[in-house]
C-alpha cells in the first residue's frame, strides 16, 4: 500500500492556494499540506478508504488547536471534506472525522479489497490448507497426493509439474470470499487463467465433485435405499451450511469496509473498466464504475493501459445495509480431510509430515534445558 503524490503535484492549484500563504508570512498553508500528506499515508497503513478523525490528526500536530485549524484550511481549499459537504462525487462524512476529496478516483484499492487479497494470498500459502486441498482432488494416496484432477476440465495435474500449460494451481470459486479448503479447490493453468476473478456460472464453467466423493460407496445390507437418499441430502444439507458458517460477513454498518459486489448479470466486477480482460487477485484498481441497468459499449480501439488519475466516475462504495449475496450451495467445493502438515520454520517439528509426537514436554524438568539436556548426559557419563 502507498500513498501517492506524483511529479504534478506542485501545479495543483488547490495545493498553489495554500501554499502561496506564505508570500503573506502565513506558514499556515503550507503546514496544511504537510498535514494531507502524513494523514494520507495514515490512511493507507489504516485502510481507511480516505478517511481520516481528528484523534488522527491530534497524534501527527499533537496540538489539538493546530489539527482543527490545519484542517478548517484544507477544507477550505477542497483537498477535504467536512460533515454536511455539498460533493457529489462522495460520499458523506461522519461527526469528527474528514474525508480526502476524490480518493475514489485516485485508483486505490478499497479496504475491502485489500482484506479479501491478503485473506486470499494468505490461504494459498498455508501449508495446512494446501494439504488438505491436494488431499481432497488427488487420484492417488491421500497421505502423499502427487497426481490430481482439474476440478473444471477433469484433466489431470501433477504435484511437482511446474511448468507445462496443465500446471496445478489453487483457485478460489466465489473470488471474494476466504474462508478455507471449502472455497479452494485444485485447477489447472487454463481453466484458472480462463475463470479469473469470476464464479464458474459467470466465467461459464462447472465444479465438478472431488474424485473421492465420485468413488461408488459399498453397499450395505442394513442401510435401506431410502435411508441412504435420506443421509445424502441431510449430509449435503450440511455441508451448505458449514460453507456459510465458515464465510467471514463484511462489515455492514461501516461505508468504508462494504465489500465489493461482482455483477452477476454481467459478471464484470464491479468498478472495472469497460473492455480490459479479467486480473488476477490483487490487480483491481477503483476506477470507472457501470451504473444498474446501463449497457457497457464496446471500446472504439483498444484500451491504453495507462492509468490516468482523476478521470471518469469515481466508484464508491455501496450504500449501508446492500447485502452481498450468499454463495449457493454448488460453490461448495466439498470437506477436505485432515492432514498432517509439515511444522512451521522454527518449530521443533519443522518438514516433519508424520503422525505428531506423544511428547509434550520438549524441556528438562531438572535444568530447564531443550531436550537432549547436555547437563543430564554430563551427568550420565562413567
């Protein structure tokens, strides 16, 4: 995350205002410009989404008196908003806090949007979680998987192919959600490349079953037929309802934290720009967004990859009380098995992938030492 202040800054002509205070021996203005600039960067360590208190600006002046003057000044210029403003390229603004004019059409990604991708990146780097996936959508020993199935095409992918276009990779279903193995499933290079950051229905695919749960169970003679049908749907029942358990609900009463919505009509996420592919998570940026019930049209030429700022519609986010709407239930990817994974750096049991140790105590009770105690086997010697 950073806060930007590009090579044009100095012609702004809101920032010319304040700062030509001083040509009247008034530092004031340029005093309110340091004071944007650190409770901006405050507001991207934060995700804030621009929006910043005055208990904020109190720790940076530690003046009381001097962050509500710097303040009056920067509103007054139109670099802020205060309650009760009249812009209608925002959003409003609560008692006791200010709000960065136009911060939504800077490009920033909302704070929602920042959560759910570090959510995400943190999932696909847990050892536990990619364990368990492998063992779910392997073919082969679920103790050691090394030979998969694409959970979209049903082709096979091996563990350690790194560089065919078959390649297995980890992809989320619902895009912006994290909430475990239930959401991740095994996919090969193609089909995640084909889906991105959209649900199968909208990139027009199917989740298919995990090869385990297509393995013909054995009949038994005391489960009658009915009973069976009955424990399948009761069973499948359940596992929808631990997948909305496990979602982790948005924030609803806060503006800033409201989650980004993908259209299901379209299946564009919602603010992104008309006629560019789909990126992968962590590349949305806010920028243009499409009002309910209008076409988007084609692009003329193709569209530039520059990034301008301060251009278009700026895309705020969704009114309190929008709910985002529920998974189905054939977004499920299904219960992984547990797993044994390896130990984290440092712990004593670091690439270990065994049953765990009977021990629980790893330090001499005598001499409080990590086991071997060097004391204990001094002690033992003739």
């Amino acid at each position: 995350m950073f806060f930007q202040i590009d090579d044009q800054f100095h012609v702004n002509q809101k920032a010319k205002t304040l700062a030509r205070k001083a040509l009247m021996n008034d530092i004031r203005g340029l005093a309110s410009l340091g004071l944007w600039t650190m409770a901006g960067s405050m507001c991207q360590a934060a995700l804030t989404d621009g929006v910043t208190t005055v208990e904020d600006l109190v720790s940076i002046t530690l003046n009381h008196g001097a962050a509500v003057e710097l303040a009056d000044h920067l509103v007054s210029a139109g670099l802020w908003h205060a309650p009760g403003h009249s812009c209608e390229r925002c959003p409003r603004v609560d008692a006791g806090t200010y709000l960065y004019h136009d911060w939504f059409s800077l490009g920033y990604d909302t704070a929602a949007q920042v959560k759910t991708t570090r959510g995400k990146r943190k999932e696909l780097k847990d050892p536990v979680i990619i364990a368990a996936v492998w063992a779910r959508d392997c073919i082969d020993d679920p103790a050691n998987p090394a030979v998969g199935l694409c959970r979209y095409c049903q082709k096979e992918v091996r563990r350690q192919d790194r560089k065919s276009e078959i390649r297995p990779e980890m992809d989320h279903v619902v895009p912006n959600l994290y909430c475990g193995p239930r959401n991740i499933v095994l996919a090969c290079l193609a089909c995640n490349r084909k889906k991105g950051a959209r649900t199968p229905e909208q990139a027009g695919m199917t989740l298919n079953p995990a090869p385990r749960s297509q393995e013909p169970a054995e009949a038994s003679e005391d489960v009658s037929p009915a009973t069976a049908a009955a424990d399948t749907s009761q069973a499948a029942a359940g596992a929808a309802d631990a997948l909305q358990e496990q979602i982790r609900p948005a924030d609803q009463t806060d503006i800033r934290t409201e989650p980004t919505v993908i259209s299901d009509e379209k299946g564009i996420p919602a603010g992104a720009r008309t006629g560019t592919r789909p990126g992968r998570a962590g590349q949305g940026r806010v920028t243009e967004g499409l009002r309910e019930g209008v076409t988007p049209a084609e692009p003329a030429t193709k569209p530039s990859r520059r990034r301008r700022r301060g251009k278009g519609k700026p895309q705020i986010p969704a009114a309190p009380g929008q709910q985002e709407p529920a998974p189905s239930s054939n977004h499920d990817a299904g219960e992984a098995p547990p797993v044994n994974a390896p130990g984290r750096f440092g712990s004593p049991w670091h690439g270990w992938t065994g049953k765990p140790s009977t021990v629980t105590e790893t330090t001499c009770t005598e001499h409080q030492q990590e086991q071997p105690c060097r004391h204990c086997q001094e002690d033992r010697k003739p």
